[in-house]
C-alpha cells in the first residue's frame, strides 16, 4: 500500500490508522526522514505518535551517508519482503515522488556520471547562471527539462549531466524502466488537502518545531557538521535557521522564509501527485479542517 501526500498533509495519522486495521508496518518514503540529526525539523513520528506500530527506515541513517533512489529502493525492497513474510501489510508513506515512481514505473540504470562532467556544469553556473543549465537542457532534452520545477538545481544539473557524460538524454533511460511493484501488487492513495488548509497547517506546524526546540538542534547540527553537500543542509527550514544563527537575518525573517519554503515545497509536491499518481486514489485527511 503506497500512500503519499505534501508536507504537513496528516500522512503520519493516516498511515498508523490505517495499519492499525489491516494489520500493517510503515516504510518511511521520504529522502529526509530517512536520516537521524533532524528529527523535530525532518518532522520524524515520535515515539508516542507511532502507537505502537513498527516503523522502518525513519532516522535510520547516519547524515553523513550518501544515499541515492537506488539505496533506498533497495532496503525497502528488502523489508517489504520481510513485512510479508511476517504476514503483515506493508505501508510505504511519503512524499518523495522520485521513491514511489522507483517502484511504480522503475529506476532508470544510468552510468555513473563522473565528477569532471558535474564540474564543468558548476563552472557554467558560476560563469553564467543556473538559467544557461535550463537552456541548454531545454535545447538537448526538452522533455527533461519541462517536468523539472523552476530551477531547481539539483535535478537540472543531473539531467545535463546524464546528456553530456552519456550522449543520450535522461528521458531515453526512463522510457526503458521496468516497474519493481507489478500493478496488481499495490495500490496508491494520494492526501491532498484544500490548499489554504493545508498551507495554514504548515505555518501552525513549524511554530510548533520552534517551539519544541528545532533552532536548537539546527545549532547542534551546524556545530557538527559544516559539509554543504550532506543532505540534511537542504532541509526545509535549515538554511534560513542557519542565518538566524548566524547572525544575518532575524529569527522572525528566518521563520517566515523556512513557512514560505515549506509552502512552495506543498505546492510542487501536490503538482507531482495531480500529474504522476492522477490514477491513484485521492483523498482529503483534513476535511474536518475547512472553514475553522
């Protein structure tokens, strides 16, 4: 059972009731949560909110680790395995698309890439824009290029990449996939809350992470841990917090930029379920909320 939603949509309470009736245990599906050092502002489930239900791969992972869709895919290939066997359900729940596309359509087996062809990207970067890496991909892979948000460097400078280390574009890889999950072997449930619902519960949820002690621990994490490329430093929340900390901006400017990210993090995530999960089941875990 796939369940995926945007942040801060309920998906924590709807997957544990859910498993509390069909007798399941939850595989975290999310790149962030994935990793312990965070777990206020990663919003990991805490010990009491489980209730009782096993929960896999949450804060499982040092953040110093490197793990790729591959890795994950393979671990969780492994517990649903193992789930079964023990005669439960298991209930992958998250909201990184990338990981249910990995076991709904397949992952694409693409050649290591070489850190050269990432440096000579970087140094168009420096020397031009992150637009100039848009264009160009638009120019060699222009089906690439529309399903990546903006400018989102990360995924453009791997889409480029894959075309300047391969000669062949990103999109020719994914056009030969095989789906790991058969279709008759799962079926999908999307959470997609009214938007103003959903986006007034974000901005609730991390005055609440203030509150509950998230800026310390953003504190005991820079202290740690200054390597830019640890995936925990793009956490949502983490940069600005970091300002704050640093001295640049206020902690009220820092807490409104981390609300807006999250918001405009909600918002990519609900235009990837309405156009690569628009088969799956859609419902409203915060209808109750409407109108309050």
């Amino acid at each position: 059972m796939l369940v995926y939603g945007p942040t801060a949509s309920g998906k924590t309470n709807f997957a544990i009731e859910l498993a509390k009736r069909v007798n399941g245990e939850i595989i975290n599906t999310d790149s962030m949560q994935i990793y312990s050092g965070l777990p206020i502002l990663t919003a990991l489930p805490t010990i009491s909110e489980r209730a009782g239900i096993a929960h896999h791969l949450f804060g499982a992972v040092e953040p110093s680790e490197r793990w790729s869709v591959g890795k994950w895919l393979e671990a969780a290939l492994k517990l649903i395995n193992e789930i079964i066997a023990r005669g439960n359900r298991p209930i992958l729940v998250g909201g990184t698309g990338l990981y249910f596309e990995a076991l709904t359509r397949g992952l694409a087996k693409i050649p290591q890439i070489s850190r050269q062809t990432i440096l000579d990207i970087e140094l168009l970067i420096a020397e031009d824009s992150l637009a100039a890496v848009r264009t160009k991909l638009e120019l060699v892979d222009p089906v690439s290029a529309d399903k990546i948000q903006g400018f989102d460097r990360q995924r453009l400078i791997r889409a480029l990449s894959v075309f300047e280390e391969t000669g062949k574009t990103l999109t020719s890889f994914q056009q030969t996939t095989i789906p790991v999950l058969a279709a008759n072997e799962w079926q999908g449930t999307v959470l997609l809350p009214d938007r103003d619902v959903l986006y007034e519960r974000i901005n609730r949820r991390f005055d609440a992470m203030i509150q509950n002690g998230a800026l310390e621990e953003v504190k005991a994490f820079k202290s740690k841990s200054e390597d830019q490329s640890i995936a925990l430093h793009k956490s949502i929340g983490f940069v600005p917090l970091g300002r704050y900390l640093d001295g640049d901006i206020s902690l009220t400017e820092a807490c409104d930029l981390a609300k807006r990210d999250s918001r405009r993090y909600a918002k990519r995530q609900m235009t990837w379920a309405r156009g690569r999960a628009n088969n799956w089941d859609f419902v409203d875990p915060l209808q109750s909320e409407r109108g309050k």
